[in-house]
C-alpha cells in the first residue's frame, strides 16, 4: 500500500484476529447490555470490554509498517532483528511453544475445580512464564505466587460465588 511517498506493508493475519477479537468483545457488550443495564450484570464485562479495545487500538499501529526504501518489502530473517523489533514469520519450534501454552490454558481451565483456583493459578502463571522464555529463578519463585495472591483476593473480593481454593 502506498501513501503519499511512502510505502505500508499490513500484517493481515494480525489484523484479521485484532479485528475479530474487537468485533466479539463489542458484540459481548451489546449482548450484555441488551440483556441489563445493572451494574451487577456489566461489573466485569464493561471494563473488560473497554480495555480490550483499547488493546486493539493500540495495537493497530504495529500492524501497518513502513517500508524502508532501502532494504525493499522482503521478510526479515533472525539476523536482521533489532533489538524490540518482531520477526513476522515463525519457526515450527516457536509455533509448538504457542501450542504448549494452549494446552496449558486448557489444562489450567481443568484443574480449576479439581486442584483449586489459587494453585491452578500459579501452575498457569508458573509454566506461562517458563514458556514464554523466562529463565531466571527468581521471578519464577517469586511473581507466580505474588500474582496468584493478588488473583485470587481480587475475584473473592469481587465475585460472591465461592470459588474453590486449596490455600486461600
């Protein structure tokens, strides 16, 4: 795409889930709201929903590029990232990382009921963060357990179904 002097590249299959994720969180809100204006019926979804597409907003601009006259359209390999910028295509091995952490989704919302919020939470924190590549012993010792308490405080606090718990 070009505009005026410069030359865009869209990421469309970013764009394409950015725009489905905006479109089922508007159309949620408008299910909900058609249901009941309550506050005790749009509590969760009408924040939820605003930052969601706030998220999508902010999203938009890494989606469309400029291209570099110099270096042309082509895609960028592994060795011409810089430092905060994102390779566009990925390798089977980080694509079997992203399934890894679907199933750990899946698995998390399975033990729920089973294990406990509070020690599902933590597992799920614990691994997602392994996953997405953090090493380093000492956030996974000490965030998971720090986000798990702030979790689950926070949904009692706000939620008046007793959620089962093996700690808390």
């Amino acid at each position: 795409m070009r505009i005026g002097n410069n030359r865009y590249t869209v990421d469309w299959g970013h764009l394409l889930v950015v725009t489905v994720i905006a479109v089922i969180s508007a159309a949620y809100l408008r299910d909900t709201l058609a249901t009941s204006t309550h506050v005790n019926n749009i509590l969760f979804v009408l924040p939820a929903v605003i930052v969601a597409l706030l998220l999508c907003l902010a999203i938009l601009p890494q989606i469309v590029r400029r291209v570099d006259p110099v270096k042309g359209a082509r895609e960028k390999t592994r060795l011409d990232v810089k430092p905060g910028e994102q390779v566009t295509t990925q390798s089977w091995t980080e694509l079997g990382w992203i399934a890894l952490l679907i199933v750990c989704f899946g698995t998390y919302v399975y033990l729920l009921d089973r294990i406990g919020f509070d020690v599902a939470s933590w597992l799920f924190i614990t691994l997602g963060l392994f996953i997405c590549g953090e090493r380093r012993p000492l956030p996974l010792m000490i965030y998971p357990p720090i986000a798990t308490t702030l979790i689950v405080v926070g949904f009692n606090a706000l939620i008046p179904y007793p959620m089962y718990t093996l700690i808390f």
